[in-house]
C-alpha cells in the first residue's frame, strides 16, 4: 500500500537543475495554472453573456420591426419615404430607359415602394410646366405689340390639381380594378395600392425635361416632345400591368391597357394644350372700311337738311 509520502508532488530532477543552474528563472505552478484558466473560463463567460445580450437587443429591434404602428402617427408614414438616394436614382433611370420585358416593380421597386419619389417629381412637374407654360406664352407673343404680358399664377394650381389627382385617382382605379379581379379570378396577381402609385408617380419624371423644353414656341417642336414622352412613360406602364393582365381574356387584356394609355395620353394632351399654348402674330393695322364707314357716317350728320 502506498504510503502517504508517495502521493506528495515531486519536483522533477529536470526542473532542479534549471532553478539550480538560473535561480531568477521564472516558474509555473500547478496553482497558478488553475487560476490562469479559470481567468480565460472567465472571459468566456463574460463573452458569452455579451453575446446573449446582443441577441437579446436585436431580437427587440426584430421585434419593433415587425409591430405596425396605427395610420395616425408618424411613424406609420414615414415607411412610406425609407429610401436613399441610390435607389431613387435607379427607379428615375428605370423610367426614363423602359426596357421590353423588364418589369418596373420587379426590378427597381423590389417590394419597396416609396412615396418619396413620386411627391418630389410631382411637385417639381407641376412647378416646371407652369414655369414653362408662362414662359411659353411670353415668347410666342412677343411679336404681337398689343400683348401686354401677365403672370398666370393660376396655372400652378391647375397643375398641381391635374398632376395630383392624376397620381392618386387613376392608380386607385387600376388598383381597384386588379383588386377585383384577383377576388373573382384566384390565379391572377396584382400590385398593392402604393406599388401602383409608385409606378405611376415615377412614370411621370420625363414630364420634367420635356415641360422645359416645350417653353420654345414652336408648335411642331412641341407635339414632337409631346409624342416621345408619351411613348417612353407609357412605356413604363405597359411593361409593369402587362405581365398582370396577360393571362386574362384577349378583350380584359386589351381592354385595360387601352384605357391605361388612353387617360396616359389624355394628361400629356392636355397639359400641351392648355399649357403650352402658340400663339399667332396678329399685324396691328386698322381696316380701312371701319374708318370710310365712320366718316361718311359723320359727313352725312354734318350736312344740313
């Protein structure tokens, strides 16, 4: 049987020499191993609650994600203007370069839909084409000397009542119309309401430019622009609502997109003609005939009778 001296530590005849040989060596013992690793288990520890906290943090940022605030606060609509600047430029690059086949929600919305975009174009267009259209007016009659220019500044308001109701009836009723149908028939898809408006808001961006340049008075000039806008935002329309309604009857199909072009058409048409309008040089000369009517009207009341 062992003894109890046998089960004491013994130095090592290695180590004896060493501290024998260089007495200010350093050295480690068993206790102060033990403590060093108990310090690192320690940091483990204090790594890990740091982790558990973290995870605990961004499961509550999760969490007030997810939570939907009510449609009277204000953080309820700033959802709607979470957008950078990157994003903003790509979908007014999509818009103005409509490409066969590539679906504006799809590619640049990506299920992030913004009402920053739109408010801005819209406010800047309804701006530009009072601007322009005064403008216009001022330059078309400046040949005319009885012309005597005057700001209409009731023109701004009529843009701003034609841009915006623009912007929110019509996407509401082609919302409502893909709405209905997707209830009636379950295989068709659709858009949300502010997807509809984004598409429609961003549509209107080569609205901008072209309202600049229809301050040239030039009537031809101006039905040019007229008709290339038009084709590249109705572009942009047809390239989003066309893979919705494809699958419908040829009539439903045709149909809607008939009317989506033709009340496109109709904002572009209208806002040229009331707008931008050309006038023509009118010479100020005074007809002869008024004036030999009156004085013969006047040497007959003159002679005595």
């Amino acid at each position: 049987m062992a003894s109890p001296d046998d089960l004491k530590f013994q130095e090592f005849q290695e180590a004896t020499d060493l501290l024998s040989a260089d007495p200010g060596a350093s050295t480690l013992s068993a206790s102060s191993h033990s403590g060093a690793t108990g310090a690192s288990l320690g940091d483990v520890k204090v790594d890990l609650s740091d982790d558990e906290e973290n995870q605990q943090e961004n499961s509550e940022l999760l969490g007030g994600e997810k939570r939907t605030s009510g449609f009277w606060t204000f953080e309820y609509y700033q959802s709607f203007f979470n957008v950078d600047t990157v994003q903003v430029l790509d979908r007014i690059k999509g818009s103005l370069m409509p490409l066969p086949g590539r679906n504006f929600v799809k590619h640049h919305v990506r299920n992030n839909p913004d009402l920053y975009g739109p408010f801005w174009i819209c406010v800047t267009l309804v701006f530009s084409m009072a601007i322009s259209g005064n403008l216009s007016t001022f330059l078309s009659n400046q040949g005319n000397p009885s012309h005597h220019y005057r700001p209409q500044f009731h023109k701004v308001t009529a843009a701003a009542v034609t841009v915006f109701l623009y912007v929110w009836l019509v996407p509401l009723g082609v919302w409502g119309f893909l709405t209905w149908k997707r209830g009636t028939e379950r295989q068709i898809s659709s858009y949300s309401f502010l997807e509809t408006v984004c598409v429609y808001g961003y549509s209107l961006f080569i609205y901008i430019p072209t309202s600049m340049l229809w301050s040239i008075p030039f009537d031809w000039w101006q039905w040019l622009l007229m008709v290339v806008a038009m084709m590249i935002s109705g572009m942009v329309l047809v390239t989003t609502f066309w893979p919705i309604v494809c699958d419908e009857t040829k009539t439903t199909a045709f149909g809607t997109m008939v009317v989506i072009v033709l009340l496109h058409a109709l904002l572009a048409v209208g806002c040229k003609l009331y707008f931008f309008q050309t006038a023509d040089v009118v010479s100020p000369t005074q007809p002869p005939s008024i004036v030999g009517n009156n004085t013969a009207a006047l040497t007959s009341m003159a002679k005595p009778h």
